[in-house]
C-alpha cells in the first residue's frame, strides 16, 4: 500500500475531496500513477460503529473527477482471501457482498436522501453496481470501467473504477456537493469484518445508513 498518509475515520471528518484531473486516462491499478497524487487519500481500518480498529485490514481511498467520469482508487491490505470464481462475461456478479469486496456508496441529490447509487469491486476484479431507491434495488447498467492488481506477495489489492457521470446525475455540477461512504467487507464466514470509514452506528452490521454518509466535495481547476 502507497505510504501517502491519508484522513483516517474520525468523528472530525466527514469530507473527502475530487481532485480535477485535466483529461481522462486509462486505468492500471498495478500502479499508482502520477495523476494520483492529486487526490489526498482517506483511510480506515474500523467496524461499521466505529470500533476495533485493524490496520492489518486498512483500506485507503482517493477520488479525482473530469466532465466525463468520477474515478476511484482502492488500496486495500487482507489476511485472506473470499472470492467468487464465476460471473458474466462482462465480470459483474449478483450478490457480491457476499465475498471481500470494497464499496463506495455515491448519493449525487442529498436533498433526495433515499436514492444513491452503490458500486463494489472485489480483489479479482468482479463488480456490481446498483441503483437504491426506497422503491427498488435495480442493476445501475452504469458502463463503468474497472482494473484490479493482487500482490499476493505482500498482502494487498488495489482497485480503480472510472464511472461515467451521465450515470450518476443528469446534470454534474462541481460546485455541489454530493455525499458519500466507504466501506470494506472480509472473510468467509461471520463474524465477518465489516469496516466503514463514516460509520453506520447500527446493531448489526449495515451500510445503507444515508443519513450516516460523509460529503463529498469536487475541486475545481486552477
């Protein structure tokens, strides 16, 4: 995992910023591009009630954006592996919660608080993305791109998703925020590890808590 310190889940924070890149570029998780270094990174390692921190399972986030897409970049550390071995063609996967997966949960209208859009990615490169209303739970169908590197070797994976904007608001404007969580989820059998970086405070654990989300906030170009 790259040394860059990031923000670790606290009660003080509650923002990550988008850093605006000044073209789009292709994927390659393997390597943490220059372009990067724009986005100052997040982390946590606690459970989903802000609890029993593990840095043996840190996952650090950064995000960078363009007119076309929001990027987002997972470096995650593991113990074990719980993986799915079968998805469509196109590697999405039903239910992929159900493996170690890393989240981002996107809510693009806050004045819409029971919308938001789900996207999860796991260690060998299966994905899902998910539109949530009160309503229904429906396939988002979101064109997103994706690239995934496992280094076996030293116990860390990371992940970068470009997701088009045309499908996540109808009309981006970087002048307003949206809000926002991180999630991680391991192992391969309860108690499984369910991290969060704002967290939910519930029961048990569950990351569909909108009203538990951070903010998120996109830097517009010198």
């Amino acid at each position: 995992m790259n040394a860059t310190p990031g923000l670790e889940a606290d009660p003080t924070v509650s923002e990550i910023i988008a850093a605006p890149v000044e073209q789009d570029f292709s994927l390659d998780a393997a390597h943490l591009f220059p372009v990067w270094q724009l986005a100052q990174p997040i982390e946590f390692c606690k459970d989903w009630r802000g609890e029993n921190p593990d840095p043996g399972l840190q996952t650090q986030a950064r995000l960078l954006w363009s007119e076309q897409a929001l990027y987002v970049r997972f470096d995650c550390r593991y113990r074990e592996l719980f993986l799915f071995e079968d998805s469509d063609a196109s590697g999405r996967r039903d239910q992929l919660w159900d493996r170690d997966v890393a989240e981002i949960f996107l809510q693009p209208e806050p004045s819409r608080p029971r919308l938001y859009k789900e996207f999860e990615v796991s260690p060998n490169g299966m994905w899902i993305d998910l539109d949530i209303s009160d309503e229904a739970v429906t396939g988002l169908k979101s064109g997103l791109e994706r690239s995934v590197f496992l280094d076996k070797k030293h116990h860390t994976w990371a992940a970068e998703l470009a997701i088009p904007m045309k499908s996540l608001i109808q009309k981006f404007d970087p002048a307003r925020a949206w809000r926002i969580n991180f999630f991680r989820i391991e192992g391969p059998r309860e108690p499984r590890t369910y991290h969060a970086w704002k967290p939910t405070m519930t029961a048990e654990p569950d990351f569909h808590v909108p009203e538990a989300f951070g903010e998120l906030r996109f830097a517009v170009p010198r």
